[in-house]
C-alpha cells in the first residue's frame, strides 16, 4: 500500500506586551491579531486550521475586556467539549478562578470555585440543562443574570433560537439579560447551510433590533473557507480577517500538528467494509500495545473510524465485535442514546459526522471516508493534534478514484501540509451554502415566518403588542432594504402570506433546522449490548433502514421503565407527541415510498393531512403519515434531485418521475428553480444518486 507522510505543522507564535496576563505565554499570530481586531468598529471572522486554538483566539479579548459573551456550537458534544477547553485556557494559561453552574447535570467532572471566589461564571445552555427545570424560562433568565461577573455562556443555536423567538416563560426577562453580552462567537459557521443558515442570518439581525446592546461584536469561527459564506459576512456584517497591526517579537513556532503517515484507499461505490476489517487485523496487535500504554489517558483512542453512512458504522462495529471480541469498541452515531457516546477506555471508536466536531482526542490510527473539501479537512484534522510518544500517525483515507490515482502516482514522499490542502481542494468538491436562498422571495418568506411567529407569542403573551408590532415591521422593512426586495417582489411575498394555506401551515412547524418529524426508538440491539436502548430520530430514518419498526403501545410506560432500568439517576424526561417504534436492527436500506390521494402540482407546496399522505414500505402502507400533518410538502422533478446535494433531503415516490420534499427543503427548491437554475449549471459531481440520499 502506498504511504505518503504528510510533514508537521508548526504555527508562528510572538509575545503579546499589551495584555499582563500573556506575558509569560507566547501566543498564534492569528490569536495576537484577533486581540488587535477586537476593539475595531469590524466584525471578525477567523479562518484557520483545526487545532489552531481559534476559541482561545475569540477568549483573550474577551477575558482582557471584561465582556460577557456568548459562544454558539452546532452540537451540544462540542459545546461539552469545549467547555472543558475554555475552563483549560481560564484556569491554566490566564489563571482565572471560575465557576460552573449545573456542572452535576452536565458531568465532566471539572474543579471549579465557589460562586463567591469566581472571577469568570462559565455556564451551558442547552436542552440537556434546561430538562432538569420545570421553569425553563426563569432558568435560563437566572443564568443569564447571574452576579455581575464576566459570564461566558455555550449554546447551540437552536436555543438562542428559541430565546430569541420568545418561546419560554419570562421572556422579556430572558431578553433583558442578554442586553450583558456585548459578543457571540459562532463557531464552526461553514457548517451551517440553506434555511437554517437563513435562520441564523435573520436571528442575528433580529437581536440588533431586539436588543441592540447585545451581540455588538460578532465573531465567526471556522477550519475551512468557503468564498459565498465570507462575502455574505462582508456584505450583512460587515467582517474583516484579523490581521496583525503591530511587529511583536516572535517566539519559536509551536508545533501543533505532528506527521502523519497518510495511506490512500480507493473508494467505489460503496464503502469496501472487509477492507476496513482487513486494516483493523493488522494493526490488532499495534491497538492493544498502544491502549495498555496509555491506559490512564480518557482522551486517548489508539483507533478512529469515521465514516459517512450511520449503516457502515453500525456494521463495522459488528464485523470488528464478531471478529475481535476482546478489542472495546464504542460507536459515535446519531442511532443511540446521546448519553452513550462515549471514548473512555476504548481500543476503536466507530462514528460518523458526529465525531467531527463533537469530541476532541487523542489517535495513532484513522481510517476515514469524506464527501466534500469541508468533511475531508475536519476529519484528517483529528489526527496529528497530539504527540504521541514512539508512535507516528498513520491515517488510512478512502478517497474517489481521481484522488487515490492522484497520490498513488505521486512520487513525492513527503508533502507539505499547505501543499496537501490545496491538492484536497482541487480534487474534492465543496457543498454549497445555498446562501442566495437568503435574498431570494422564499428566504423573505422564512423572515416573515420568523416575525409572524414572534407576534403570535407577544399577543399569546398580551404584552406590548403595539410596540411589538412597530418592531417586527421595521425589522421586515430593514431586511427589504437590505436585500434590495422592491415593492412588487414585497407584494408577492405578502400574496403568498395572505392566500396560501400552505404558509400558515409552515408558520406552525418552524423551528431552527426545520427538521422532519421525529419518533422515539426503542432499540433491542443497543439492548443487548447494554446500552441504553431510547433515542429519537427522524421517522425517515427508523422507517427507511430499521427492522422490523413496529409501533409500540403505551410509550410512556416503556420509556420510564426503560430509563429506570439503564439511567436510574437521570431525570428523564418524555416528549408525549411522539410515537415509539421497536427496531431490532438497522440492517437493511428499505425501499421508503411516500404518495398522496389527492393531485398535486409541481412545485406547488400543499399543506399535509391525515387523509392524504401515504407512507409504505415493502408496498405496504404504515401508519406514520399523521406525523407530517400540517408539515407542507412539494413535489419536484426526479432529474431535479442534482439541484442540491445529499443534504437536503429528497424521498422517492409512487412516481418515478417525481420526488418529494418537505418544509424547509420545500422553500430552498423553490428559490433555486425561481433562479432558473438548470441540471447542466448545478451538476458539479456525480454519476448517480448514492443509495443512502434518497430515502
């Protein structure tokens, strides 16, 4: 097999006088010129490797300005992670004394002072805390205020989402305290995409009219560069790359990334999974010595295998469990309970995109697949961040023929690890943000959404109505203007708003990510392995690839015994309007087909109701279409399945000329065919649909 070591990385470091604290401590150039952009009239966006210590770049400022911030994750893993990555730079390179609220629900098991002592209140907000209250709003508005110290507050952005859309009790309380953080810092923001990034534009926009005191800097953080994302940060935000104002006295470079032995695969159609057993066997014995090495290291994994599809992973996990079962393996996929994701003492850790930006650790071996530039740079990023001594990282990476070809002809025998980037980028693709669905009519229909909504809940509330209402309409106004929507595109928005029933239905589903309707599980293989076996996920999902999905009577009594049973102290708690199911495996890619009764257009969205949707497997109808109702669906043209790409979801039809999309997805396709995008424009990439995209 061919080997090719990609060098290590070292990143220039320079003494920073201005700040006391960073006296003994050189800093990355990027983190000095992030210091000396912070106090400028810009915004700031912050694109550099992974393991750069962007959050540390975005922190110093922070803590030597005294501002309260709060800092949004995609994930709540990686807000657990960074967490303890914040409370490490705090508390080790500033010396702060901090304090952790909840630090028993979140359970990281990290030291902290008493309220009294602290200089720095470090918090999580999320719905993993807000589950343990019955108040949610007052919780979080308690948080939000506490004492008059620097607070730093993680979150994801589906529940500043809903703080901001007024969706707890006491939400002009939860409004008020936020008016304390004069920054956020959205990481990972190349991972956002199409409504949600919609979402996030217009939420952001919405606190400077909501609370203009608030959120005064804004500083995006991501590992990889995507040209349309920053010249829509330029355009809205008005944000500049931090460069450095001043010639500091450099210290020695630090190395942070250490040499990897990097060891193409081709990749075919589908994942070559004996291949992959194939690796494990040879490098068996390799794990074992390395796991008894570092045996006291909860951060250390000697294996990693990151893979695209949540199929591969759970039958990789099964080959290697058949074939060595004295090796631990841990999975790390969106089909099992959140709270059992875990790399402790683990010999091989098995996932998918979770993995990515969720967990930070320590590996000598990766074996990885990648979809896009973004995907292949994240994950052969999580190797080589940490020196492991006697040890020198090899990474086994399946790649499309064009790059395996590529390296394998190769005579270099070392490459730069610059160098290797650009070659990544020119033979992979970059998914699109859909960022001009922004701008578009139906990006204006998804603000209006989010306003309309916002009025429902001050009328709900019977607070300020009038004031509210002199708001949201200056605030639509103000998006009018600044996306250049004249008068006659304005009237057809509002034609839509006022005659469609298909918008009121939307009105009622939004949410952040504008997901598909979800289901409980009830999993007997996760079961047996001892796991806790309750988890949700989209219907679509369970009824697509897991067997046999049988709808299970009386979920709450299920749920509560189950959970008593594996998590006895854990306050568990049930969502009553989803349904469960009983999977007893995900083995098998089920021919998922969704039709309607009546006749529709299209791309004409239409509103779902218990008598017209049809959901079947094996042509059998199941009884899950109630679930959608009030979703709005569309139908669009099978060959238009290439207008996006495999995350936007498309799901076959007793039609074979047309596909189904739902909510969201519906209003993206929309604003692309309204464009008069064409197959011949949009097709970048491939030969045909991958099985796993269509559902």
């Amino acid at each position: 097999m061919k080997q090719i070591e990609i060098e290590a990385y070292s990143f220039r470091r320079a003494w920073y006088p201005k700040w006391d604290e960073l006296k003994n401590f050189p800093i990355y150039l990027h983190q000095a010129a992030t210091m000396d952009a912070y106090d400028n009239e810009k915004n700031i966006l912050l694109c550099t490797k992974t393991g750069s210590g962007k959050t540390a770049a975005a922190l110093f400022p922070l803590v030597e300005n005294g501002d309260s911030a709060v800092f949004v994750y995609p994930t709540n893993a990686l807000i657990k992670n960074q967490l303890v990555n914040i409370h490490k730079t705090l508390t080790r390179i500033l010396n702060k004394k901090v304090y952790i609220r909840n630090e028993s629900i979140i359970d990281i098991g990290l030291e902290h002072v008493p309220l009294a002592e602290a200089e720095i209140c470090l918090h999580i907000i999320n719905r993993e805390v807000l589950e343990e209250y019955s108040n949610r709003g007052e919780m979080i508005q308690s948080i939000l205020h506490d004492p008059a110290k620097q607070t730093i507050v993680l979150t994801n952005p589906d529940t500043l989402f809903a703080m901001l859309s007024l969706s707890y009790g006491e939400h002009l309380n939860v409004i008020r305290a936020l008016e304390r953080y004069k920054t956020i810092v959205i990481d990972e923001f190349h991972m956002y995409f199409g409504v949600q990034l919609a979402n996030l534009i217009f939420m952001l926009k919405f606190a400077e009219k909501l609370i203009p005191n608030a959120f005064r800097k804004k500083i995006f953080l991501s590992a990889t560069s995507n040209e349309d994302l920053e010249l829509l940060l330029i355009d809205l935000f008005n944000v500049e790359k931090p460069q450095l104002t001043e010639n500091y006295k450099e210290a020695e470079p630090y190395l942070a990334l250490q040499t990897v032995l990097l060891k193409p695969c081709l990749l075919m159609d589908e994942l070559p999974i004996p291949t992959i057993i194939g690796i494990i066997q040879e490098i068996k014995e390799d794990v074992k010595k390395l796991r008894e090495a570092h045996v006291d290291n909860k951060e250390y994994v000697p294996c990693v295998i990151i893979v695209n599809s949540v199929l591969d992973a759970i039958h990789i996990e099964e080959e290697i469990t058949k074939h060595n079962p004295d090796l631990i393996i841990r999975p790390y996929h969106g089909l099992m309970n959140k709270s059992e994701r875990k790399i402790e003492e683990s010999y091989i850790v098995v996932g998918t995109s979770a993995i990515e930006v969720g967990i930070d650790f320590h590996c000598s071996f990766l074996i990885f697949e990648a979809g896009d530039v973004s995907s292949f740079i994240q994950r052969f990023g999580r190797i080589g961040r940490h020196k492991i001594e006697g040890q020198i990282a090899t990474a086994y990476s399946f790649s499309p023929k064009n790059l395996y070809e590529y390296l394998n002809d190769s005579k270099a025998q070392k490459i730069d690890r610059d160098v290797f980037e650009e070659m990544i980028k020119r033979h992979y693709f970059t998914y699109s943000s859909y960022s001009d669905f922004i701008s578009s009519d139906y990006g204006m229909l998804q603000a209006n959404v989010f306003v309309k909504r916002l009025m429902r809940l001050f009328r709900r509330w019977g607070e300020v109505p009038d004031e509210a209402e002199i708001l949201t309409e200056s605030y639509l106004d103000e998006l009018y203007k600044l996306f250049r929507i004249d008068e006659i595109r304005q009237q057809k928005i509002n034609r839509t708003i006022e005659k469609r029933p298909w918008f009121r239905a939307y009105l009622n589903s939004i949410s952040f990510r504008s997901t598909l309707p979800s289901v409980l599980v009830y999993d007997k293989r996760e079961e047996k392995r001892g796991r806790t076996p309750i988890y949700e996920t989209e219907v679509s999902t369970a009824l697509g690839k897991g067997t046999p999905c049988i709808l299970l009577p009386e979920p709450e009594k299920i749920f509560y015994a189950v959970m008593k049973r594996f998590r006895p102290e854990a306050k568990a708690w049930l969502d009553e309007d989803l349904p469960m199911v009983l999977i007893d495996n995900y083995d098998y890619q089920y021919n998922l087909v969704f039709a309607t009764q009546k006749h529709h257009e299209l791309y004409v969205p239409f509103m779902c109701e218990d008598d017209d949707l049809i959901i079947q497997r094996k042509r059998e109808n199941y009884g899950f279409g109630e679930l959608f109702k009030n979703h709005i669906g569309m139908y669009i043209r099978a060959e238009d399945y290439y207008l996006t790409d495999w995350r936007i979801k498309k799901f076959k039809t007793d039609n074979d000329q047309q596909l189904l999309v739902f909510d969201g997805d519906a209003l993206l396709y929309l604003s692309i065919v309204d464009k008069g995008y064409t197959l011949r424009i949009i097709q970048q990439i491939s030969e045909g649909p991958p099985t796993d995209n269509i559902i």
